[in-house]
C-alpha cells in the first residue's frame, strides 16, 4: 500500500502449584487473573520426593511469573515491575528453603540485561533456567521512541525512517495521518493515528504477543510535490524484524 493525500483548502495460565509452591507469591497473580484461588501447599514428603516435585513444577511456574511481570510491566508502562521478577524469585526460594525437606535448597535469579536467569541447588543436584524471549524494556523504549519521532523525506520515506526504531524481533503495524501545512519547500505538521509494537515470539505460558498500541505524536517536514497550503495524508506502516 501507498502513503496518499488529497488537497484541503481513530487459556488460561495453567501453572499448577499442587505441590510445594505456597511461597511463590508472584504466581498468585496468575491464579487472580482467571479467578482461581491459590491452593498450593508443601506437603511431609522425604527430600528426594519433594526436590522432585519443585524441579517439575518451578520451570513453568518461573516462566508464567517472568511473562506476567513482562506484560504488567508493558500494560503500566513501568520497567521496575519487570525488575522485580528476579526479587520475587529470590524471596521465594528463601522461603521454600525454611521448610523441611528443603533446608538444603540453594541458588538465586538475576537479569541479564533482559534475559531472567536463575540456578536452584539440592544436595548434590541442580536445576537452572533462562528466559530470553520476553523483552518488555526494549519494547517499552522502542515504544516511547517511536510515539514521539521525528520524520523526513519523502512520504514513502516515513515507513523505513520509523524502521530504525523497532528492535529486532518485533513488528511495528498501523498508520500514521494529518494535515501538513507548507512551510518554504516542504510540508510540516503533527501526524497522529495508531501504532501497535508487538514482539513476534508468542510468550508461552500466557499464551500471547507482548504488544503495545500508541497514538503517536511524530512530527513530520516532508517534500511533497504540491503546490496547496495545506494537504492531508495518511501513510500506512507494516514493518516486521
């Protein structure tokens, strides 16, 4: 599709904590979200039996606590919330580890820049995790970056001048419109409409793409080969890394 103009005179998460996940606090979140009530508890198992069941179930627990960290993160516009998974994590274990028979669980999670990694030991044994396809900081950046960008050129210009803000691994689909108004030898005026940033890789406990919409505000000076005062345009966007 082309920019045009015309002259002028808007399944549920299923981490199952039936077993020794009481403390992991985040996870009720989950739980909140499609109206369940969380039920965990540690049951009197002998170690082996009970470091069993946490190395089935903390993976996907973890995962479904990163993503929803990373889509509230997005939805509040609000990177600290991401930066917590980590902390809740952490406190988790802490807590997990005060219980017979886990006394000898050790281990932590950090972020890696956006990647959430942690490492759980038991005895003798260990279990450890990444998380790398979720990025809602990138998102939340490149979001702010493009709502408030400044564009040039031509009107076949804008789509691949907006491409220099969206990371790798996302989408950028909408459209931009607005009246310009004839300043020297080119157009110049505020473009509005709507923008949806989305990363490509669908998050797998949540069952989603993380997006995020935005009315922009992108300011715009663009040589267009018309000779009227003021001119609307409207330019479609499909961009996809």
């Amino acid at each position: 599709m082309h920019a045009c103009r015309s002259t002028l005179e808007d399944p549920p998460a299923t981490a199952i904590f039936a077993i020794l996940l009481t403390a992991f606090v985040t996870l009720y979140y989950l739980y909140y979200l499609y109206g369940k009530t969380l039920q965990a508890y540690l049951p009197a198992k002998v170690a082996l039996d009970a470091w069993g069941e946490l190395k089935s179930q903390l993976p996907n627990a973890t995962v479904c606590l990163v993503e929803f960290d990373a889509a509230m993160a997005v939805r509040e516009w609000n990177p600290a919330i991401y930066l917590s998974a980590a902390a809740t994590f952490n406190s988790t274990l802490k807590e997990l580890s005060r219980r017979p028979p886990l006394r000898s669980l050790k281990g932590g999670a950090h972020l890696a820049g956006e990647v959430f990694e942690y490492a759980v030991t038991y005895l003798n044994r260990t279990l450890e995790g990444r998380i790398d396809w979720v990025r809602p900081i990138s998102m939340l950046s490149a979001a702010r970056s493009i709502s408030t960008a400044t564009v040039g050129g031509t009107l076949d210009d804008v789509e691949q001048e907006l491409a220099a803000y969206v990371p790798p691994g996302f989408s950028l689909e909408g459209y931009l419109e607005g009246v310009l108004y004839k300043q020297g030898g080119n157009y110049v005026g505020t473009l509005g409409g709507s923008l949806t940033l989305t990363e490509r890789q669908r998050m797998r406990c949540l069952g989603y793409y993380l997006n995020e919409t935005v009315a922009p505000h992108i300011r715009a000076s663009l040589s267009i080969d018309d000779n009227s005062t003021a001119i609307y345009v409207y330019i479609p966007v499909s961009i996809v890394k």
